[in-house]
C-alpha cells in the first residue's frame, strides 16, 4: 500500500510570482499549517536551485521532527519539486502551476517514496488530520499571494 495525495488550491496571482514564492523553500514556514510549526533553512544562502538543501523543523505527533528538503525540479512558472526526508520516510512534493480563473492553479502532489511498511496505513488511519493540514497549508499559500506576501 503505497501514499500519494493531491491538493489543488487556485491562487488569484500571477503563475510566476506564486512559482517563485513556493520554490522559495525558506518561505515555507510562513504558508505551512498552523499546527506544523514549521521552520524552514537554506543550508547555503543563495537562490533555489536543484540540489539546494535545507533544514526543515516541524510538530509531528507533538514532537520536534527535523527533516532535510532537497529540491529535485525547478522548471520556471510550470513546476517545483522537492523531497524531505526524515529519520523515518522521505515524501515527494511536486507542485505543478498552470493559469486558472485569473489566476494560478496550484496542485500539489505529496508522494511517501520511502518509509516504514505500516506508514500508508497510520496516515490512513490520520487521513482527515492530515487532508486538514495540507489543505490548511494550501489555503495560507492563497492567503498570503492574495495579500501580497
């Protein structure tokens, strides 16, 4: 039983600039859900590019869990991808953009590409918690773009 869920939100900005603030990894923090706590830092200054790492931190289960984001695509306006990896599990998100509305469609796309056989299973068992948080995570990227973050 493999993980994989998709998350759409359509944000009312230009697909460039809602690109270039997601694959802006540092940023995450400020759109990532309430809960999550997440903190996010480039582990060399510069802008994103793939290979680029940073040290993420985040709340999982009401316990710090750090991670390592690594961006493994980055096609200007269309698509941003990255993996984080744990200590448990790495997970793919991919983001895809196109023009919708006006706006910019974003679908994100999350991936388990590693993690322990009983993972599909708990995030089953999690699943609204989890839809509630991603879902949480897209609709503050909304909110920000739309008020000028």
């Amino acid at each position: 039983m493999a993980y994989k869920a998709t998350y759409n939100v359509v944000v009312k900005a230009p697909q460039g600039n809602v690109f270039d603030y997601v694959a802006d990894v540092a940023s995450h923090g400020a759109w990532a859900s309430e809960p999550d706590h997440m903190k996010v830092s480039a582990e060399k200054a510069g802008p994103p590019a793939v290979g680029s790492k940073y040290k993420a931190e985040g709340i999982l289960n009401g316990k710090v869990n750090p991670s390592v984001v690594t961006i493994t695509a980055l096609e200007s306006p269309s698509r941003f991808a990255f993996d984080a990896e744990d200590a448990n599990s790495v997970f793919h998100h991919e983001f895809v953009f196109s023009p919708r509305e006006g706006g910019t469609n974003v679908e994100r796309i999350v991936t388990m590409t590693k993690g322990p056989f009983y993972f599909p299973l708990v995030l089953a068992i999690f699943k609204s918690t989890v839809q509630k948080n991603y879902n949480g995570a897209m609709q503050n990227l909304k909110s920000k773009m739309e008020s000028g973050a």
